[in-house]
C-alpha cells in the first residue's frame, strides 16, 4: 500500500525539525590493543518528496510485468537506506599505516516511487548492496607528504565530483534513486601522493553498473585508467592535500583513458557517448584565487569551472566517434560583513549536443560518474529539484543558474550549529531540440525554476533540510514531456508549471 503524502512529510519533518539531537559522536572503537583499532560506524538517511503536477501534469508512470503501465499524476514518496561500516587501522612498527574497510548499503523507496516519466523505483523496490570492500597503506614521506595505496572497493572523487565521484547508482531495485547513497568504485585501486601544496592519483578503476537491478536504467559497464594532479592552497588549519573542503583555491588537471565499456544499444541514448576507447580530459579550477593582503575584499571572491573534453575515434553503435565536451563557469562574492553573510554566485553550464540525431558523430555529452557537486549550497550539479532531478538529460543542454545563501545568526539546539537558508533560479534550455528528437521548429527554451531550501546542520555528524519549488514550462519542456509518455498512451494534458515539496535527513553514528 502506498504511503500517504501527511505521513511521509510528517515523519521527515520530525526527524529534521523537532527531535531534539545528541552530540556528535565519533565512530565506536570496538577494539584496541597497541597499535592495533577497530571501529563500526552507521549512517543512515531518508527523503520524503511531494510533487503536484508532475512532469507539467503529464504525471509519472509506474511500468508493471504484465507490460501494462499505472499513472500518477501528483507523485508522493519517500526513501530511506542505512550503511554500517567496519573500519581498521594497524600502525606497523616499520612507520607506515594499514587501513581497511568493508560496508553495505540497504535501501529502498517507498510509496509512488520516482518522479521521472516513467518511473525508476516503483513497486517499492529494496536492496542490500556490498559497498566498500578495501584494504591499504599509507606511507608518510615527510611531515607534510605522504603516499597512499588503496585497492579493492572505494570512494573515489576528483575535485567537486564534475567529472569524478558516483561509481555506483540507486534506481531500479536498489530503490532511494533521489538520496543516492552508493558511490563506491570496484579496483584494481588508487595510488595518492599528497603533499603541502601538490597532490596527485593514478588510478585504475571501474564503476559498479547492473542493468538487471536498475531495469536497464544504469550506465554502461566502464573500465577506465588515469590520473590527475592538484596544485592547491590550504585554508588556515586545514588539509587540502586530502580533503577538497579544506582547499582554499586549486588548479587541477585530469585524464582518463576508458579500457573497456559496454557497447551495446541499450546505451546507444543522446546523453551516453559511447565510451569504449574514449580519452577525457579535464581542466577544473575552483576556490579563492584572487586573494591578495593589499585588497581585502578579493578574499570573498569565489570564482569555479571546469572544462572537459570526450574525444573518441572507436565508437560503435553506428557512430564513426565521439567529439563532445562540457564545461562550468561560476564566479560569485560573499558579503563577508553583511548581517547573514550573504553568498551568490552564478553559474553557467553547457553540455554539448548535436544537431542531427543521425549524425556518425556524437556530440552529446556523457556525465561519466557526475556527483551532485554542492558547496555551499543546495543542489549542486542537478539544474533543479523538479526539472534537474526528473527531466533533464545534463547532455545538449545550456543552463544558467543564480543562487543566494545566507546563515542567520540563530541557533536552534546548540551554540554552534548551522542554519543555511537559500534562494535557487535555475534557466534550462536545449542546445538543439532537433538533437534531442523533438519535432522540427521546438523553441530552445526548456523551463525556469525556483527553488528556496532551508539546511540544518547539528554537526558534521547529523543535518537535515527542507525545500520547496515550482518550475515553469517552455516549448522544449512540454515537448519532452510529451516525448516521455510511454507508447500506447493516452496523452494527457500538459500544465503550465509543476511543483516539489521535501525533506531529508542524515545521522552518522
């Protein structure tokens, strides 16, 4: 039986808003002897998610097994997944450091399942997943440079995660699509030097694809070698060398090498390039880098982007290869003396596309492992929580985003947590609506969207947000919604807007 949307929305709000929190804590020794610690450690999380009119009233379909389809015009759901850890640490007597840990992820969805068009997660779909399954060194060179090996099963993310960070998705079966708790990659591993300034990884890895738990939702099966190299500028009394929060400004440069990839057709869609043989280069920078002592006002400056290329001679599927790239501009200003400290920045995304849907050469961009990407503020990556989350492809498209943040001097449960209000504008449009295979004299214009979001953070350990938006159809939008009704159905009538209501929330233990 469906949950209802009050009791969804209520069991959020009472996790987030009205239980009082306990203190941090830190994860639970379970032993330790010399040099020897072991540790356990849970997080667990959840969403509830409300969506009248969705996808422009077209709404969202539920596909059955006996190939018949159930529609869902205003879409209510929740998701919840747990992830217990074990962790281990032996600091040998030879003056390096052996470290491990294995986890697993159980998820599932609850009530009408996803927003999409056709819908990833209904039938209350749930899993239990191995996650991460590693073991490694970690070798100090000097007092401020070290080495790390890590093989096996891992998290691995450059930078904001553009390019680098999911090697594992959440649809289908696994259920929680919208919360995402799995990221980690299969080995061989990583190899990390981290240093004061310097950093760099070579890496050879594959993600963590299974088209028979995601209904053939899932990316292709990729095998891919690398490397990547950060020059860096620590913030005061933080580690940038292994932590991408603590990196006051940075440059890094990137390259990967795709060994193998699935070339079936099931992966022959406009935003999945084939990627069998295909180089990617990537240029991201990000941070404060105009700060100077003689202007004090150039450290509130923020300026982030990132450039990449997807170059592929050997595609198959009919394509004789693969030219596309992606790229970020975001530049913004924090008013550092301002009640509430207020930051905006704007950003300006463009994923390339083709023109003609029968080109021999595919221009659409692949998002590769893309991570949500949020900083400071709600969203990330995702160009809204209607239209990003259930509609757009991230691939032939323009998009120009302003955000508004600003941390009121309240405190709701202790004298240093965090409250995080935001005010989120996200403009959506196609490179090519005839790429995309709408119908011939489609307007570029996607949709706009408002999003307002209010985050809580206890601690590093506990945090919880509410949001809520409303996104506005152009021509592209109501012809991609259109496009999305499964075949054999009636066409319902296409609304001028939609809206979302959520919550989440995260607990580390």
């Amino acid at each position: 039986m469906a949950v209802k949307t009050r009791e969804l929305l209520y069991a959020a709000f009472m996790a987030v808003t009205i239980i009082p929190f306990p203190k941090a804590y830190a994860d639970l020794t379970l032993f330790s002897r010399k040099d020897i610690t072991i540790n356990a450690a849970l997080d667990i999380g959840g969403d509830a998610f409300y969506f009248p009119n969705a996808n422009f009233a077209t709404g969202s379909y539920a596909p059955h097994k006996g190939g018949y389809y159930t529609r869902t015009k205003n879409v209510s759901l929740g998701e919840l997944y747990g992830q217990p850890m074990l962790s281990g640490t032996w600091k040998t007597p030879w003056g390096f450091s052996v470290f491990g840990l294995v986890s697993a992820i159980g998820s599932t969805t609850l009530g009408d399942g996803d927003a999409e068009s056709v819908s990833q997660t209904s039938g209350t779909p749930r899993q239990v997943n191995l996650e991460d399954a590693n073991l490694g060194v970690k070798i100090p060179l000097t007092k401020t440079k070290r080495l790390i090996i890590e093989g096996g099963r891992q998290k691995f993310q450059i930078d904001d995660g553009f390019l680098m960070g999911k090697g594992a998705y959440s649809s289908g079966e696994r259920g929680a699509w919208w919360y995402a708790p799995r990221f980690a990659f299969s080995g061989p591993g990583v190899i990390k030097y981290e240093g004061k300034s310097l950093r760099s990884d070579v890496f050879m890895l594959e993600n963590n694809s299974n088209n028979r738990q995601t209904y053939g939702n899932d990316k292709p099966e990729t095998k891919f070698v690398g490397f990547d190299v950060t020059l860096f500028r620590s913030k005061p009394g933080g580690d940038g060398a292994s932590t991408y929060g603590d990196r006051a400004a940075y440059i890094t440069l990137t390259y990967f090498y795709v060994r193998h990839a699935d070339k079936g057709v099931a992966y022959d869609y406009s935003n999945r390039a084939d990627r069998q043989g295909m180089n990617v280069v990537a240029l991201s920078w990000g941070g404060t880098p105009f700060a100077m002592k003689a202007h004090p006002f150039t450290k509130n400056i923020t300026f982030y982007g990132n450039f990449v290329s997807e170059q592929n001679s050997h595609a198959g599927n009919g394509y004789k290869g693969v030219s596309a790239y992606a790229v970020y501009v975001e530049p913004g200003y924090t008013f550092a003396n301002a009640p509430w400290r207020p930051h905006i920045f704007y950003r300006y995304t463009r994923f390339s596309g083709g023109r003609d849907l029968h080109s021999r050469t595919k221009h659409n961009y692949d998002t590769f492992f893309l991570y949500d990407g949020a900083r400071y503020t709600y969203g990330g990556y995702w160009p809204g929580e209607i239209v990003g989350n259930n509609l757009s492809p991230l691939s032939n498209m323009e998009i120009q985003q302003f955000d508004i943040t600003g941390v009121p001097p309240v405190h709701l449960w202790k004298k240093d947590d965090e409250l995080k209000l935001g005010l989120h504008f996200y403009d959506l449009a196609y490179l090519y609506p005839t790429g995309a295979g709408l119908p011939a004299g489609t307007k570029r214009r996607m949709s706009d969207e408002v999003n307002i979001s209010a985050e809580y953070a206890l601690d590093a350990n506990t945090s919880g947000a509410i949001a809520a938006g409303a996104a506005f159809s152009g021509p592209a939008g109501r012809a991609l919604v259109r496009a999305g009704v499964p075949a054999g159905q009636t066409m319902p009538g296409v609304h001028g807007a939609s809206g979302v209501v959520e919550l989440y929330f995260y607990k580390h233990f």
